[in-house]
C-alpha cells in the first residue's frame, strides 16, 4: 500500500490528476491514450512531465498486484503534484506522486436511469475539462441520483446546456445524426467518446459537438452514455420518463469497441 504524506497537495487541495483504466483478463486497455491525456493535464496544470515509464509500470502491474488477473478490472493511475509550498502555492519545484490501484469493474453496456442533477458543471473552469482530483461535484451529482432511486446524473453547464454524465460523457441520435456536448460546455474529453465518434463517422452516421438544453432530449431517438470502464451503455430513462431505443446505438457499441 502506497503510503501518502499528510502534507500531500493532492489529498490537502485536490491538486493533480486521475485515469481510470479498463483491464480484461490482465490486460489493460488503451494506456497508451490515457498517459496520453495525463501528459497532457500535467501540462495545462504546470506540473512537471509525466514519468511514463513509471506510470506504464505502475499500470501494468496493477491487476496482478490486486488478485484481478482474470476478468474485467479497474486500474486507476493517480498523480498528485505531491508535497511542499505554503497554503495554495506550490513549491518552486514539484515533486509528483504517482500510484496506482485496481478494484473490479463494473459491467459493461448496462443500461441507465439517469435524473438531471441540481449540481451544475462550471464550464469556465479549466478543470472541467481534465481529469483532476477536484471531483467534489460529480461525487455530489451522483449521490442526488443515487437519493432519486436512479443510476446516474446528468449534469448541465451554468448556461443551461448539456455538458455530461457524472462519471461519463453524453450522446444522443435525432434526425440529424449523432449528437454529444461540446468541449466548451464544460465536457471532459473522453476516450470512450472519442472511439464513438470515430465509429459514428465509419458508419456513415454525422456527427455534431453540440450547445443544447436538455430539451433536445425530448425528441431524440435514443440516448446513451460512455466512460472507458463500461463502454456505450443505453440511457433508458430520464427523471423517470422512458427515453427511445435505436439499432444504431448497439451498432456503435460494437463499431467503438
């Protein structure tokens, strides 16, 4: 067990960044994109360089560290900007933890009950759209969907738009094709989302990143959610309201692996 100072920026201030990282049967999928995107937050944070040798080590050991060699498991990589600096300034030179564990997953393609969560995603923030230790809110939202008898919240932006899932990213078919909140409303770029789109433009179906409320809801055809731990999982509800189905949605399950 990793042990993390008291001093940690990470646990203290939520400083520092998190992947979650499906592994099935040992083997850890896409690690190359998520120390990709990790990378990168360590940019747009001003923290030091990802070690990606270590992190890749740390990943790869995970399942087998855990007794979860078999099946589908969790791996999630977290780094903190690590300890040191006075109250919120760091110290002039960071020195990142970095660690990694692994829990068993959740399945994948289950179907959701979804409610709209009071809690708003702040899309002027840059932290919306990274995946840092700050998940206060998405921890709030889920809960209050949790309370209404549901499996997960929607989550608008402070504009009223659309932004995201608790724990995922949202996308919905009308007559237009395949639509999905834009970056800008506050939306993490997923991995899942970003296989869906691809699948979405190989099977000949349009996509658009969109600003919409969630009456665009109201009228689409089918709707569903994704993360890198369950894949494409059909929204079947709304605050109760039974939401549509489509072949597409399964087409696209298939197409984004």
């Amino acid at each position: 067990m990793t042990a993390i100072p008291l001093a940690d920026r990470g646990l203290l201030l939520g400083d520092g960044l998190f992947e979650t990282l499906l592994a099935v049967d040992g083997q850890v999928r896409h690690v190359e994109a998520h120390l990709d995107r990790m990378a990168a937050g360590c940019e747009a944070l001003g923290l030091p360089p990802l070690d990606r040798d270590g992190a890749r080590a740390l990943i790869t050991a995970a399942p087998g560290a855990a007794g979860l060699a078999t099946g589908r498991a969790a791996v999630r990589l977290t780094l903190t900007a690590g300890s040191g600096g006075r109250g919120l300034d760091r110290p002039e030179a960071p020195v990142p933890e970095l660690f990694a564990a692994c829990a068993p997953a959740p399945p994948a393609g289950a179907p959701a009950r979804a409610v709209v969560a009071t809690v708003r995603r702040n899309e002027g923030s840059p932290a919306s759209r990274l995946k840092t230790l700050a998940y206060l809110d998405n921890v709030l939202a889920r809960a209050e969907a949790r309370a209404a008898g549901a499996d997960e919240a929607l989550m608008l932006n402070n504009r009223g738009h659309l932004a995201c899932a608790s724990a995922g990213n949202l996308f919905w078919l009308d007559g237009e094709g395949l639509a999905t909140p834009a970056l800008d409303c506050g939306v993490l770029a997923g991995l899942a989302r970003g296989r869906v789109m691809a699948a979405a433009a190989g099977l000949g179906i349009a996509v658009r990143e969109a600003r919409a409320g969630i009456e665009a809801l109201a009228t689409a055809r089918a709707a569903f959610l994704t993360n890198s731990l369950t894949g494409v999982r059909p929204l079947v509800s709304l605050d109760g309201r039974a939401l549509g189905e489509d072949p597409r949605v399964a087409a696209l399950a298939a197409a984004a692996g």
